[in-house]
C-alpha cells in the first residue's frame, strides 16, 4: 500500500461516518506501510467534543503499540486538523502529516475553527471564555516536584 491507499482510506472512513450518522472525518496511522489504527469523528455518538477523528486515531494507535511515542508513525486525516488534532499531532511527536480537504473547505460546511486561532492570539480578558490565571504559587509546588523528580518519563 502507499500513500494514496492510505489517504483513500481516511476518505473512506469519513465518508462511512457520515452514512452512519457522525461526521465527515476520517484518519489512518500508518508504520512501517501498514496501518495500526484508524479514527473516525465520534463527537455527537459520544457526546465528547475532544473525539475527533485524529485524537481518536491516535489513543488507538497509543494503544496497541503500547507507548505515547509515534514518531515513527504517519497519519493521514481526511482533512486539515483542527487546532486541538494539530496539537495532539504534534504531542504524538508523528513524523508526518497528511491531509485532504483543508480548513477553508470544512468552514464551507460549517465546520470553522479559525475563531480558535484568533482567540490564542487575545490576551486573557479579551476572550469570549472569561480566563483567569489564579493561584499559581500552589500549583508551582507540582511543577517543582515534576522537575526534581529523577524517576520522571519525560514526554
């Protein structure tokens, strides 16, 4: 199988997703030219905005290679991650990102993000969420037990 393969099976999966109710995203991870998992956009079936095709490809693939690890891994997503996939792409540390429709194509069905990326860029009090940093002293002492500890798993 190759690249094209791969992709089609992402499409694939979205396009079935979307006959089965859910919505039109599909992903694939691939090593070593085999794929180890698969995801499909599960939000409104789980009730979990955070189940998006790539994050739930990605906890599968976590799984059964048995580590968090997947830089020697690719993914493949029907479409141009979301800020949150792209981030969980990027903490999965794979080696490469392939993708079909890109984010202009999923805000011409409703799909539209770019208010994410413009509310990183605000400063706190500007955003529609009220964010507030508070009491970080306390939660400093985590951070401080984190960085002392020799034992730790770094990711």
């Amino acid at each position: 199988m190759g690249k094209a393969d791969f992709m089609r099976e992402a499409i694939r999966l979205s396009t079935e997703n979307v006959r089965n109710g859910g919505g039109p995203f599909g992903a694939v991870i691939v090593k070593n030219g085999k794929i180890v998992a698969t995801g499909v956009n599960r939000v409104t079936s789980h009730n979990d905005p955070t189940a998006h095709a790539e994050v739930n490809a990605i906890r599968e693939a976590c799984k059964v290679l048995g580590k968090f690890d997947l830089s020697d891994c690719e993914i493949y997503s029907s479409c141009e991650p979301c800020p949150m996939c792209l981030g969980a792409v990027y903490w999965a540390r794979l080696s490469r990102l392939y993708f079909a429709n890109d984010k202009k194509d999923a805000k011409d069905i409703g799909f539209d993000d770019s208010f994410i990326y413009e509310e990183i860029e605000l400063d706190y009090s500007q955003r529609k969420i009220p964010t507030e940093q508070y009491m970080r002293e306390e939660a400093m002492t985590a951070f401080r037990l984190w960085s002392e500890n020799p034992d730790k798993i770094e990711y």
